[in-house]
C-alpha cells in the first residue's frame, strides 16, 4: 500500500512538473518585477506611483504605501535573487495553507496524513491560480496565509490575539477588509477591533514614514481604477468585470449588484463555523472587488476544501478542474453571445454558486472547529 501511494505522488508530481515546465502561458514574474522596480524607483526619489513597470510602461503599483513598506528589503536584492525569495516564500505559505486546510480533514477522516498532505500538494501546485500566483509574483498566498492564521485564533486558545493577521492583511491590500466584515457580522467584537486597530496602526506608521505618498495614495491613485488595467478585460472575474464584458459601465447596476452578494454573504456567514465563514468570505471578496484577477482566486481554496469535506467530491473536482484550466481566455473577445456570457464568466458563476451553496457546519455541527482546535491544541 505505502509503495503504491509512494509511485502515485511520484508519478502525479513529475506529470504536474512537467506540464508547468512546458505548458504555454508563464507570467514571468512580472507583478513582483513591479514591487522590485517600485522599491528602487522610491528609493531613487521618485513617486512609487509613477513607477510603470517596463517593457509595457501601463501597469504600477497598486497597492497602499504599507505595502511599500513591508517590500523594502527588496532594495537590497538583484533581479534573480528576487524572484528566488518570492517564489520561496510562495512555496513556504503553500506549505503551510496544505498543513492547515488539509491536515485537520485527514485527522478527523483518518487519512494517512502524509498522503493527504502530498496529494494536496500535487493538487494546489497544479491549481490555476496559485501556479499564476507563483509566475506572477504575486502576493495573495501569503495574504491567505495571515487570513487564516486568524481562523486559527479564533478556534483556539489564542483567540484574545485573533484579528492581527486580517488587520495586517487588509493594510498590504483592500481585498482581504472584507474579513474584518466578517468579524464585525459574527459579533466577534473583539477580534474586528484587534483588526481594524493593526489596519490603523500600519497605515499611520506608513503614513509617517511616507506623508506624500500616503496622501496621494488615499485621495487620487486608489480612485484611479486605470491604474490596474481594462475592467473588461476576461481574466477579470469579478461582478464589475462580469458587467463590463457585458457591456454595462454604469456603476449602479454593479453597486446593486454588490449589494446583494454581500447580504447573500452577511446571512450565510451567521449560520456558518469559522472554517466556514472564511471560505465564504473569500468567495464574496473575490465577487465585491472592482477587480479579481484569475490569480485572486486563490481565496476560493477554502471553499473547494469546504465542499470537499462535506463529501461532494465529484463537484469539488469538476469545479477545481474547471478553475485550474484557462477556459475563459476560450472567449476572451466574446463577452456577450449567450455561450461568451458563459463562458468568460465561467469563474464569476463558479464563485457565486459556491456563495450561495456551499455547504455550511452550522451551529449544531461544529466538526471543522473542533478539527481545528485539536490540531492548535
């Protein structure tokens, strides 16, 4: 048994290498390229704002002046060992999500945790958003990773410190506030102050260290939706790029739209356990955001890991199939025919359905938090 499981992960994990080593489609580390010629632009005393990333000189930094902050060590690193320690780290915070989303289902299940542990492996390197994650550069697994150290927290013993990941998170980029929304809703008071206080205090610090540019920042560069590209555009699946593709700019139809994803969002929430709530909050985050990148859709890991564990595996693997292919880019110039607005929405659907159905451990079926709890203990 154990020689078999041993030549399965071997021969899944030199399949799933070779397809990233010779599939078409590697991102070339361009978003870290962009935090990298940022830093030095600054540190050369430019406005890390005005920095466009070359050849293209269309894309810059996003991201709030905190951000900046926490990549300055950057500065002292040429281009190849910058690529080297992000994808490390990349590699690190995969490594640690397996630990924490797998390993307490094959406790409770009594799986082999080793196995467990490799065949998630193998799943999550062949993930579509996390491989682009990887080849961009690009943030959000270790933005997952302080996300849901705070589920952690919250399930254990060290409740009273829970709300420092999220609040850290949601100072290095918008997307991950909506956890702090979350907090607020369940009526976890403590922990939504513990957040929205670590949020302040990283955004003041980054405020005195840089005035300017934290001033530009909050009044103009975060209003500036063309800083971070065409909304339209097909690998954006989010409501707002559901809606453009359609054909529909104005903002009422998409504020409504928010609307009701996050009152579908604020009432499921209540009746659901922490693992839980987190994976919807994920969903509704990739969903609300003007913008949610094929690679952002690494917040929908612990829903398909929910869905999972809830015994719907043909489901799991039909949608994780279908969120590690490129399907979208099939109409990438089609976002209106009937079989486009399928389509090249095909990960908005995906999102949505698992918003309004995921499968929920409500309060009389706490199994995930005492999973959770066993494993801090």
């Amino acid at each position: 048994m154990v020689t078999r499981r041993i030549a399965l992960v071997s021969g899944l994990a030199l399949a799933i290498a070779v397809f990233i080593a010779v599939a078409p489609g590697h991102r070339g580390w361009f978003d870290v390229g962009v935090y990298h010629g940022t830093v030095r632009h600054w540190l050369a005393g430019g406005d890390p704002y005005d920095y466009l990333r070359p050849p293209t000189n269309l894309y810059g930094f996003t991201y709030p002046p905190f951000a900046l902050l926490c990549m300055l060590p950057m500065a002292l690193l040429g281009w190849h060992a910058t690529v080297a320690v992000s994808v490390a780290l990349n590699v690190a915070a995969s490594a640690v999500l397996l630990c924490w989303l797998v390993d307490p289902v094959a406790r409770r299940r009594g799986w082999s945790r080793w196995y467990a542990f490799a065949l998630g492996g193998c799943l999550l390197a062949f993930y579509g958003p996390a491989r682009d994650t990887v080849s961009f550069g690009q943030v959000n697994l270790l933005l997952l990773v302080l996300v849901l150290a705070d589920a952690r927290l919250l399930s254990g013993r060290w409740a009273r410190y829970a709300g420092i990941g999220v609040g850290l998170a949601a100072a290095v980029k918008l997307t991950p506030a909506l956890f702090v929304g979350y907090l607020v809703v369940t009526g976890r008071w403590r922990a939504a102050a513990t957040a929205v206080g670590t949020t302040a205090a990283a955004t003041l610090l980054a405020w005195w260290v840089l005035p300017g540019t934290s001033r530009e920042f909050w009044t103009h560069t975060l209003w500036d939706t063309s800083r971070v590209g065409n909304l339209a555009y097909v690998s954006n699946q989010s409501l707002q790029g559901a809606l453009a593709r359609f054909g529909v700019t104005d903002k009422l139809p998409w504020a409504l739209a928010v609307l009701v994803a996050l009152a579908i969002w604020a009432w499921r929430v209540r009746r659901a356990d922490v693992p839980s709530g987190f994976a919807l909050t994920g969903l509704a985050a990739c969903l609300v955001s003007p913008v949610t990148w094929v690679h952002h859709l690494v917040w929908v890991l612990p829903a398909l890991v929910v869905l999972a564990d809830s015994g719907r595996w043909r489901v799991t693997g039909l949608l994780y199939l279908m969120l590690s292919s490129s399907m979208v880019w099939l109409w990438w110039d089609d976002g209106r025919s009937a079989l486009g607005v399928l389509g090249s929405n095909a990960f908005v659907w995906i999102s949505l359905g698992l918003l309004v159905g995921l499968p929920l451990a409500g309060a009389g079926d706490r199994t995930h938090e005492k999973a959770l709890l066993s494993s801090n203990a």
